[in-house]
C-alpha cells in the first residue's frame, strides 16, 4: 500500500513539473515574442481594430461670367443588399412592400425585385447589386424603406455640366491613368490645386460586419472644399457662338471647325466653340482646336505684313505694284491671285482685295536684303512662340528663321501671304486684337476669379504682353484698311450699314506638298473686331475643309457669316447708339400685325385662333391672358397645337404648343 502511495507522489510531481515547464516555455515564447515582435502585432492589431479614413473634400464649382453653373459635382449612387441581415421573419413580412416602393423610385417590375431578392437570400448573397447611379433624390427616398438594416448604399462623385456641352472641351476634365498620375484638360485641370480643395482624415474603429464608427467627435484633420472658379465665358455668346458655328459647319459639311470671343480690353475669352464632324453626321466638342491647333494661316497674315511695313516706313499705302495678271514667279514657286484684279493697285487695295502678287512684292522688295527684320516684327506681334495661357496644349508657332535649317529663299515670300508658318487660332486672335486695342496686346484669359461663397480669394485683372505693337500712325492707318475690307474688299458682302466691323478674311490651302496636291483642301477664316469705331469683342472664325463642289470655300463665304452673325447678335443685345430718329413715325406693317393680336386677345368667346406661325412668346401671352395654361416644346414659331382652330376652351385649360 505504501509502494502504491509512493508510486502516485512521483506520477503526481512528474506530471506537475511537465506542467510547470510547459508553463515556464509558453511564457519564455511570450515574453520573447514581446520582446522580439511585439510592436509587429501590435501594429496588426491597431490596423484591424483602428484606422484612418480619407474625408473627400467637396470638388469647387465652376460659373459663367454671368453666374450659370457650367460644372458641378453631382453624387450617384450604388445600392447593394445584405440578404442575410434580416431574419426570415422580418425578410418574408417586408420583401413585397420594400419591391413595390423599389418599383416606383428605380421603374423596375417589382416582381423583378422580388425575385432576385429572394433568390440572393437562398444563395446567402451579402452583396446583391440593386442598382447602379442612383441620384441623390432616390438615394433619400430608398434610405426610408423597410430592411435598411440590409442596405450598402456607396456613394460615387460624378462631374456635370449642367448646361450640356456648351464650352466643353474648354471647361475638361481631370482623371486618374492606371498608374494613378492625373492627367486632363482645359480650366478642370489647369486650375485643379483651386477646385479639388483638401482632404480631410477621421480615426475609426470597427465594431462588427466590416462597419465602422468614428473614435471621437472631431475628425483628425478637417476637409477643406474646394474654391469656386468664376471663367470669363458669356453663356449668352457662348450660345451664339457655338450655333452660328454649328450651322456653318452642316451647310458646308465641313469637317471640324472653331470660334473665339475676346474681350478687347481685357482679353478676357467670352465665348470659345469647337466642333467636329462625327461619323453619324453630326457635330460635337471633340478637341480644342482653337488652341492647339496650328496651321497655315493664309491671309489673315498679311496684318502682319501691313503693319511691318508700315512700321518700318519701308512703302506708305498709297504705293502702286504691277500684279502682273495675278502671277509671280519666285524660285520654283508662283505666287497666284485666286481672284486677279487690275494690273496696278496701291498697297491699301492690294490688302483690301487680299492680293498675294501685291503683299508679297511688298514684303519681298523691301525685306528681302534684311529678312530678320520682318522676322523681328513677328516676335514683336507675339507670332512665334505661344501665348502662355493657363490652359495647357497650346500649339507652338513655327517661323522660318534666317540662317536656319528651315529658310530658304523661297521662306520670306510664302510668309508674306500666311505660308510656310503655323499659327493657332487663339494666336492669330490675340494679334489683331492687339490692333484693335490701339496696340496694347493683352493675354487671352479663361478665369476672372476664384471664389470661396461671396468672397473673393483671387483676381485675374488683363495681362499686358506688349504696351504697343507699333506707333499710332500705324494704327490709324491699318484700322481704315480693315474697315473697308468689310465695306469695299473681299469680305463686302458681310457689310451692313447698321452695325460696322473690321477684319480680314484667309483662304488658305492645307495638306497640298502630298500626292502632288490630289489630298489638298481649304482652311477658311475670318478675323477681326466690331464695331469698327470702337471695338468691344474680336472674334475669329477658322472652318477646317468645307466642301468645294460649289466653289464658295473662301473665307467671306465660309467664316465671314459665322463672323457677321456673333457680331449682329451681340451688337443688336448692346446696341451703342443712344440717339433714336423718328421714334414716333408709325410702320403700317407693325400696326397691322399689333391690331391683329389685339383683335385676338380681346376675344370675349376664347375661341381658340390658328396659331401655327406665330412666334411662340406671343402665342403664350395671348393663351395666358385668356387664362388657359400653356406647355411649350421647343424653341421658335408655332409648329401645332393640341386644341384645334375654332375650339372654345374654358378657363385653366391646358393647351400644347410645339414650336420649331
């Protein structure tokens, strides 16, 4: 018996020492590990309990010169389900009522829902996709249903242009590339830093199904939202612009095209169009060809011709040159009117009537000992190297140079009438602007403001590049002449005796070394400023291959109207005479057309009349004062009504008128 006790005190202690050594590892191995790794798992264990979160800042708006919002930041949403939140209980009871009330706010069958609902439950889905870019309306709306336990609603946001693709490519975009650098353009990317603000970060912890709360009450840094940024476009000329454009460009199926409104004293860009021929036939904002696209300018050049000359005292305007039947040999190379005038024709006229035989035996008799100095003006006129604009892909001007690879001796003559150099035309613009600015040239400017609400936090004021391109002799001189080429020269029948503008027109022939010239087509252009006397805008018109099957490509005939039509508009919105003649002297078809209407809405029966034809603002005056009620689609005349002729209608009737 004593044997067996003893024999049990020894198992005893074996089996507590085993016990005490495992113990004594596991705690050495602790100990160590703590010593060793334990910052490490620590560390782990924060990151899965803890962690900081990015707080997006508020993307700044951007607004028209006259407050329209042109891009703003619009949430969408994404709205997934957790079939397996719910108990079945709940799950059965709410599942008809949740598909119905989805059916009525994303237009889907509810049975649809339903369905897919209770099919992501058997298959224990925790992460069905209900629907994909939810607004902000819905979003609220689908917040209030039964089973939001259940609800992932991630929200995504979205950059809109609330006034559909007016300016567009000016206005871009900003977005990642795959590997996350951005990239972008227009006023989106280059004035990013002001618009994208900073963004904030909050310390969270997580609790349970991969949720998580804030630590504390305050976040770690706050967001800080972007600045608003006021641009310089005039959605009023911008719209003119652009459908003046638009118009051209159909008639004349060209292929792609652009428009430019410049503020003269300020530089400040009003309103800036660029369309281009898709597939389909239609036309659309594909590129910023205003900017980054430099070609041979053709005559629209000669400015710089003019001024240079003239400048230099080299000929006065009254100096006669022999066109000699409107074709010059120089070198290899003919120099051809493409419509001859007279054999002898002062300077004056020679530009007027765009004479290349006239222009470049000007610049060539007179330049052609000395070439760098009419290369000298060039860099004075800011024609050979870019503007510097904030936006980026700007084209860079290309100029022969004396003693350069690229001079030869044909180089001085092809210059003289807007060949052998590339120009954008933002470029171009900025020149004759500077003319009709008395020789102050100003920096082309697409921003006027950055905004934080009402408050100001930084000013664009005009950017000065030159005080004065050439004396006011030159000026007076140069400005007569581009007047009358509008009244008397190539672009004469743009002329009107309500309104004065000044400019030149550019015909000028692209892609014709290739093939022998079998690809060659037409650049047609037009630039200037208006009213002549006292410019306020300049504009410039480029239209990239207009069909040639009429012959009518030239710049008077292409560009010029898209001009004529800006300038009429915007004169007839600000007209600069402050004296009215005859202002009592009746117009007997006015009268008539004002008895007429009167008669209408005097009508004591509300016999509805016949009102296809009439314009659309007066239709809805007259059904108003009737007391109808009235819907309208579309802009313009009278196409239909939904009531016919002859109906008598009551009081708050609803009438649709569709206009055309």
């Amino acid at each position: 018996m004593a044997v067996e006790v003893k024999h049990s005190a020894v198992r005893i202690f074996l089996v507590s020492f085993a016990m005490i050594a495992v113990a004594g590892a596991v705690i050495f191995h602790l100990t160590k590990i703590q010593w060793t790794q334990g910052a490490h798992y620590r560390k782990l264990a924060s990151q899965n309990t803890v962690k900081v979160f990015e707080i997006k800042a508020n993307k700044g708006n951007i607004y028209s010169a006259d407050g329209s919002l042109l891009a703003t930041t619009v949430p969408n949403y994404n709205f997934r389900f957790d079939a397996m939140a719910a108990s079945t209980e709940d799950f059965n009871e709410f599942i008809a009522p949740l598909c119905d009330s989805l059916h009525r706010i994303i237009n889907k069958p509810a049975a649809e829902f339903e369905t897919n609902l209770r099919k992501a439950r058997a298959q224990k889905n925790r992460y069905f996709l209900i629907a994909r870019n939810l607004s902000h309306k819905q979003f609220r709306r689908i917040k209030k249903l039964p089973l939001s336990n259940g609800f992932n609603i991630t929200a995504e946001n979205l950059r809109k242009h609330p006034m559909g693709r007016i300016a567009e490519r000016t206005i871009g975009y900003v977005r990642k590339k795959p590997d996350s650098t951005l990239e972008g353009k227009g006023v989106e990317f280059a004035f990013r830093r002001y618009l994208d603000g900073k963004d904030g970060k909050v310390l969270k912890q997580k609790i349970a199904q991969n949720q998580w709360k804030p630590i504390r009450d305050v976040n770690e840094v706050e967001p800080h939202d972007g600045y608003d940024v006021i641009s310089t476009i005039d959605v009023y000329i911008q719209d003119i612009a652009h459908h003046a454009l638009l118009k051209q460009l159909k008639e004349y199926e060209a292929d792609h095209g652009c428009v430019v409104v410049m503020e003269t004293k300020t530089g400040y860009i009003r309103a800036i169009a660029n369309l281009a021929k898709a597939t389909d036939g239609s036309y659309y904002e594909a590129n910023n060809y205003a900017i980054m696209e430099a070609h041979e300018p053709g005559s629209t050049y000669k400015l710089a011709d003019l001024v240079a000359l003239l400048e230099d005292q080299k000929v006065d305007t009254t100096a006669i040159f022999d066109t000699k039947g409107g074709r010059i040999q120089y070198g290899d190379g003919w120099v051809v009117d493409s419509h001859p005038k007279a054999q002898k024709m002062t300077l004056a006229l020679g530009f007027e009537n765009s004479l290349n035989t006239v222009m470049v035996q000007a610049v060539h008799n007179n330049y052609k000992n000395n070439p760098s100095a009419f290369v000298k003006h060039l860099e004075n006129f800011g024609l050979t190297k870019p503007i510097g604009i904030a936006i980026q892909g700007e084209g860079i001007p290309t100029v022969p140079v004396p003693g350069s690879k690229n001079w030869n001796n044909l180089s001085l003559p092809w210059m003289a009438f807007g060949y052998g150099v590339h120009i954008t035309p933002l470029q171009t613009l900025t020149f004759y602007n500077a003319v009709a600015n008395n020789g102050e040239m100003v920096k082309p400017q697409f921003v006027s403001e950055i905004k934080e609400y009402n408050k100001t936090i930084k000013r664009f004021p005009k950017q000065v590049m030159n005080p004065s391109i050439c004396s006011p002799t030159t000026l007076i001189k140069v400005k007569a002449i581009l007047k009358n080429v509008v009244k008397f020269g190539t672009a004469k029948d743009l002329y009107s005796k309500e309104f004065s503008m000044a400019g030149k027109t550019g015909t000028a022939q692209a892609n014709y070394a290739p093939n022998g010239g079998a690809d060659k087509y037409y650049i047609s252009s037009f630039v200037g400023y208006f009213p002549a006397e006292a410019p306020k805008y300049s504009c410039i018109v480029v239209v990239h291959k207009p069909k040639t099957t009429s012959n009518n490509y030239y710049g008077a005939d292409v560009a010029g109207p898209v001009f004529k039509r800006v300038a009429q508009k915007i004169f007839t919105d600000a007209p600069t005479t402050n004296e009215i003649s005859n202002i009592n002297r009746t117009i007997s078809k006015q009268d008539a057309q004002f008895n007429a209407y009167y008669k209408k809405v005097q009508d004591p029966n509300n016999i509805l009349p016949n009102l296809k034809g009439m314009a659309g603002m007066d239709a809805v005056a007259l059904l108003e004062n009737w007391g109808l009620k009235v819907k309208v689609n579309g802009i313009g005349k009278v196409k239909s009504q939904s009531i016919s002729a002859g109906t008598q209608v009551k009081k708050n009737t609803l009438v649709t008128l569709q206009l055309f």
